[in-house]
C-alpha cells in the first residue's frame, strides 16, 4: 500500500505543487530580503532618520506580531474588500509572507548594522567616505557576514510557511500531498516524499550559503 | 597651520574640554601629554570632527574647518584611530586605495600611490593580507600608509603606542620625524611617558579638559622652571 | 526630533483605527450580488477531501460534490465556476463576503450552523448514529461508548463528531487535522477508536477491511440532517432556485446515481 508505484500517475501533480512552493519560497525570501534590508539601514542607529524610524518600528511591531496564518487571510479577505481589488491566492499568501518575514529581516539587519564597531565607521569618516559609501564598501560586508547564517534561519523558516498558502486554497506541495492521501490512503509514502522534496529545498539554501561564507573568509581560518 | 581657539566640549552636562586654546604648527610634532582623561583623545577628534563643539572655532590654514565639506577636510587633516579601525574586509592594499577611489583618483594611480606609501612603510609584502592576520605594529603601519595616501597637510594620530612594544615604538619615531621633515603638521596624545620623551617638540600639558602647561623645546632649555607639572608628569 | 517621533506614533495609531473602522464597517456591507444577473455559479470547495472532492492525477478536479455542483449549474443555466479556498474558516469567510455563491464540501447539516446559515439537503439521509472505528477488533468487554471509559477517540475539531461527544466527558478526545490522519491513528495505536463521518467510514474500510465499527447513537438534538448546500441566508433567491434544482435531481434520480459511481451509501 505504501509503495511508490502509486504515486508515479501523480507525478505532475507533485511538480506543480513543488513548482509553486518553490516559486513562493523564492519570491518571499526576496522579497523579504529588500523590504526587510531598506527598513533596517533606515531604522538603525548609525543612519538615524527619525522620521523613518519609529514608523518601521510600528511595522515590525505588526509583523512579528500577528501569526502568519492571519496576516494570510487579512490579505486575502481584507484587504482586497477595503481596496476593491481582487487577487488570486499566490499574490496575497506571498505578499503576506514577504510583509511577515520582512519584519523579522529587518530586525536582523538593523542589529547586523548596529552591531559593527562605531570605530568603523568614524574611519570612514576621517576619510571622507559619505554616509552611502561607507555603508556600501565598508559596513555592508562586514554585517552580510555576521548576519548571512541567521538570514539562513528565516529563509529556511519562510519554506516551512509556504505550506500556509494551502488554507486559502493554493495548491502547494502539502496540499498537493494530502490531496493524494485522501485518494489513495497512503500517508507514510507520501509524507515521506514530500518531506525528501523539502529537504532538497532547503539544502540547496545550505549549500549556497555555505559557499557564501567561503567567499568571505577575509583571512579569519 | 592649525590654530585652535576657545574650544569647548561637552557631551550631556559632562564638560571634556574647557575653552582650551593651542596650535599646531607645521615641521613640528606638537604632542598632547597627560593623564588619563584629561581630554587629549577628545581634543584631537574634536578637530577632525568627530565631537561637536559646543563653542571655539578650528583654522586651518585661517580657513574654519568646520566650513569644510567632509570631503574637503578628509583631503587637508589625517587621522590615526587607537585601535587603527581597519576595514576587515578589505585586503591592506585595498584599504590603503579605497579612500582615494571614493575621492576620485583613477583606479591605477590610487594602486600605485597606496603601493608606494605601503613600501615605505615595509608592508608591500602584505599587501594581500587581511587586517586579521596582521600583528599590532603591522596594522598601524597601514593604518598611517591609508591615511597619507589622501596627501593631507595635518596628521593626528590617537595614543600611538598603546599597543606597540618597544620595537615598533622606535619604528613608529622613525616615521614621524620622516614625516615631519616633508613638512607634515604632526599632532598626537600619548599617556607613554618613554614615547613622548622620545619624540618632545613641542608639548601641551592636559589635565582635566585644561591645558596646564605648553612647552616648546626649541626656546625653551630649562623644563623644570618653566614646565614643571610637566616634567614631573614625564619623570613619573 | 521629538515631534518626528509623536506625528509618526499617531500616525500609526491613526491608521490602525482607519483599519479597524473599516473592517467594523464592512460587516454590515449589503454586498450580495443578484444572482439572476451574473452568468455563473460560483462554488466555494477545498480539494483533498475524496470522494467528495479530489484533484485526481491529470489535475482536475472530481468528487461527489463536483458531479452535483455540475448537476446543479446546468439546472440553474449557469456556468460552473469551482473556487478552491483550503480550509473551513476560508470558505466561510469567502459565503459573507460574497465572493462564492455556495459551500458544496460535505458539509454536515447541523443545528448551529443552521443558525447563521442556510444549508439545502442534497444527500445522506438523517443520521442517528455515527460509527466509532476500531483497528482490528473492538476491546473486551466494549458493546458501547458508555464502556470507553477514559478511551481516546480521534475526532476532527469543530466537527458534527466532535459535537457529539460532548455528553461523554469520560473519553479522551484526540484532534486530528484532517480526518484521514484518524485512520493512522487507530492503526498506530494512537488512539483506541476514531468517531468520523459514515461516508468516511465506508471509505476506510473498503480500503482496511479489518476495521471494526460501533454505532455511537445520536440523541435528536445532534443528528444531523444529512448533507447541505450552505448559502448566505440573506441570498433567498439563490436559495429557492438550489432547492428547487436539489428537488428536481433527486426526483430525476440523479444524485442517486452519484452516490453510486463515488461509493456513498
């Protein structure tokens, strides 16, 4: 009963589903990684803008508060009705999802920035770098490599939250797993493969960021 | 030439420096000795303008820095942090180059300005180095090789010796009176007594945000009369 | 730099009641579209639910209530338009705002949700009892639930089962996600019985033959009247023309013979 064999007819089925946990996996993660990098250089304290910088904190306030579940369904019911539009389920679960997981990289990099030594950036300052320059050739590199293993960590949570796009209806890789179940009654050989495609996910982010950090080895050993 | 005047610095209520007034003068080394907390680091970042000033004014050249675009007084006054604040992610030659990039010297000419101050200096064996595998003497060598590289008239550089040992401290003499000779402004605090004997030109004395006692060894020949806080401070 | 920090707080704060008025607002929208004037039916259902509804391997979808939502479009001269919205709280959330025009899920016939919606019989007929699950055989001594005491019983929450099991405080209730996950858990030994639907009892069974079943009987106040069609009740319209379609497949035996070719007693 728990044999492969019959999940191969429902092959395209599991594709597809992978096809769209992986396109939102990947939307979300940028996504988030723009929005939540803006609001951290805007919000940390070496880049002091006030007036940005209690309004991001709202944000992350709201963010990191409301389960993502909820955000989900805010986006999909509430906010179309207030503005009288009308999205499919991908765009609002994704753009909840980035709106989520933007509040929690935005706290990373604004402690990454925050973290580095004042020292730095007052030699930028002898040296005539203007507040961008020094940010961008001096303090970004240093805060990607301290924060690049924790940026892992949301990604890596954010892949686990794209199985929250099946309650509004979007045909994820869980869905698509239960969907067969409820044919065929075969949870063990299901759940196990799709667990080995999520793992396969997740491990490509591994490798990447591992790679990354070989990259930027800048002499340590 | 930089003439200091009436300067007054205080960060929430705590005074650091009460109007102290003092100059620097080019071919010379003007030191600023005394004890710790008496406001010699807080003086020499309040003329490259890392502090605010709650009062005084700063010429250089009888031109106010504080006039100055930031850029404008990167290119006129240097500055060597205590703990030399290299960018850990940057090679020693790409340290010493990336400040004239931002300032707009050609890739090429920048490479070969920081190649030539890093040969002086005896690191352009490193160049390739990260900060991180470097010893203290070796970082402050770049540390100076980055902040020449910008050709500016006035060098400060913040308790120089703080963490050198004796060997580097001789090299670190022999690069100052170099510079002094090209006709560099050399300023510098040191709570090193040994340092500061080594290098006495021309000596403010600190104590509590104050400046007690100047002494210029060229006219002056009798230290214990005319200086003698001073002395006592240097024969401790 | 102070005032930056009060405008932006306010502000906020502002916006948070902007929203909060609106949603408060929106629960009294009249926003019930006319059915006579739109060319479709829209169909509110979530896939993964066989054999009432199902994406079988080529990717569409089929069930049960696919074939009577088709049955049904064609009666009311319609086009069908099938919205998969995943989950109970998504479909409910859709029926109000009106964005569906009909719940078709298998959705049992029960007291309270009669009270905030109206819900047309299309199949099952009164059901008085409900059947417990056992993997293997049913324990010594077992002829009732009333002899399960301190027994654990994997129910789906807010379910018609879960319902039902109220008046038994002695047994153990085990939720379970979906109901499939039921069916692992008496096999595991989880769990010493799962209460479900009787279609998903015939479901398990003709797949494990080994499975035993208890009827759990129903008082009057929780059987449930088969399964409904829910519509907004505020759409009577809609509601008069469905009954008047279920009415007229039954007579035509046609559910009949879907509940046949999907195995539905």
């Amino acid at each position: 009963m728990n044999s492969i064999d019959i999940l191969i007819p429902y092959a395209s089925l599991l594709l597809k589903g992978s096809g769209i946990t992986l396109a939102a996996w990947i939307l979300a993660s940028i996504g988030s990684l723009l929005l939540g990098s803006i609001c951290g250089i805007a919000s940390s304290r070496a880049c002091s803008l006030p007036a940005f910088s209690y309004p991001i904190r709202l944000y992350t306030f709201i963010a990191k508060g409301i389960p993502a579940y909820v955000q989900i369904l805010i986006a999909y019911f509430v906010l179309p009705s207030l503005l009288g539009i009308t999205v499919s389920g991908f765009i609002a679960a994704t753009g909840a999802l980035i709106f989520c997981s933007g509040g929690y990289v935005t706290e990373i990099v604004r402690t990454g920035i925050n973290s580095i030594p004042s020292g730095q950036w007052d030699a930028c300052f002898v040296l005539g770098y203007s507040k961008w320059h020094a940010l961008k050739r001096v303090i970004a590199p240093q805060v990607i490599r301290l924060i690049l293993p924790i940026l892992l960590g949301e990604s890596e949570q954010l892949l686990k939250s794209t199985s929250l796009l099946a309650t509004i209806g979007v045909t994820e890789l869980t869905r698509a797993g239960m969907n067969i179940i409820s044919r065929e009654l075969n949870p063990l050989s299901v759940y196990l493969l799709i667990a080995c495609i999520y793992l396969l996910f997740a491990a490509i982010i591994n490798i990447l960021i591992i790679l990354a950090q070989k990259r930027m080895r800048y002499g340590n050993n | 030439m930089v003439i200091i005047n009436t300067l007054s610095v205080a960060i929430k209520e705590q005074i650091l420096l009460k109007s102290v007034s003092c100059t620097l003068v080019p071919g010379r080394i003007t030191s600023f000795v005394g004890p710790s907390g008496a406001g010699k680091t807080t003086l020499l970042r309040a003329i490259v303008g890392l502090v605010p000033l709650q009062s005084g004014t700063i010429l250089l050249n009888n031109k106010s820095v504080a006039t100055m675009s930031n850029y404008e007084r990167a290119q006129n006054i240097g500055y060597v942090f205590q703990d030399f604040n290299l960018f850990p992610c940057m090679t020693v030659l790409e340290n010493c180059c990336d400040a004239l990039l931002i300032h707009a010297v050609p890739l090429e000419e920048a490479k070969s300005r920081a190649s030539v101050l890093l040969e002086k200096m005896g690191m352009h064996k490193y160049r390739d180095k990260y900060p991180s595998e470097l010893s203290g003497g070796q970082k402050q060598r770049v540390a100076i090789a980055r902040m020449l590289a910008l050709r500016p008239s006035v060098i400060l550089l913040d308790e120089p010796t703080a963490s050198l040992d004796p060997a580097n401290t001789d090299i670190l003499v022999e690069i100052l009176t170099q510079c002094v000779q090209e006709g560099l402004t050399v300023g510098l605090s040191t709570q090193d007594m040994s340092f500061a004997k080594k290098i006495i030109d021309r000596v403010y004395y600190l104590e509590n945000g104050e400046i007690q006692e100047f002494c210029d060894t060229k006219i002056t020949t009798n230290l214990l009369q005319e200086c003698p806080r001073l002395r006592n401070f240097l024969h401790q | 730099m102070k005032n930056y920090k009060k405008i932006s707080i306010i502000m906020g704060l502002a916006l948070c009641a902007l929203v909060l008025a609106l949603t408060l607002f929106l629960k009294k929208e009249t926003n019930i579209q006319i059915n006579s004037q739109k060319t479709s039916f829209i169909v509110g259902t979530a896939a993964g639910y066989a054999p009432f509804v199902s994406i079988n391997a080529d990717g569409e979808y089929e069930g049960f209530d696919i074939d009577v939502a088709r049955a049904l479009a064609d009666k009311l001269g319609k086009k069908l338009e099938i919205k998969d919205l995943g989950s109970m709280t998504s479909l409910f959330m859709s029926l109000k705002q009106g964005s569906i025009d009909a719940i078709i899920w298998g959705l049992s016939i029960t007291e309270d949700r009669l009270k905030n919606v109206a819900m047309i019989r299309y199949q099952g007929e009164t059901v008085t009892e409900y059947p417990l699950l056992f993997w293997d055989r049913i324990p010594e001594g077992v002829s009732s639930i009333n002899d399960m005491k301190n027994m654990t019983i994997s129910v789906e929450p807010s379910s018609a089962q879960e319902a039902a099991l109220r008046n038994y405080s002695f047994i153990e209730k085990q939720y379970v996600d979906r109901i499939d996950d039921a069916l692992l858990n008496i096999q595991y030994g989880k769990s010493d019985a799962a209460l479900v639907e009787p279609a998903i009892a015939q479901k398990f069974q003709k797949k494990y033959p080994n499975i035993k079943i208890l009827p759990l009987i129903l008082p009057p106040e929780d059987q449930v009247q088969g399964i409904g069609i829910t519509i907004k009740k505020d759409n009577q319209e809609l509601i008069e023309r469905v009954q008047a379609a279920v009415d007229e497949l039954r007579q035509g035996g046609i559910i009949q013979a879907f509940e046949t070719k999907w195995g539905i007693a």
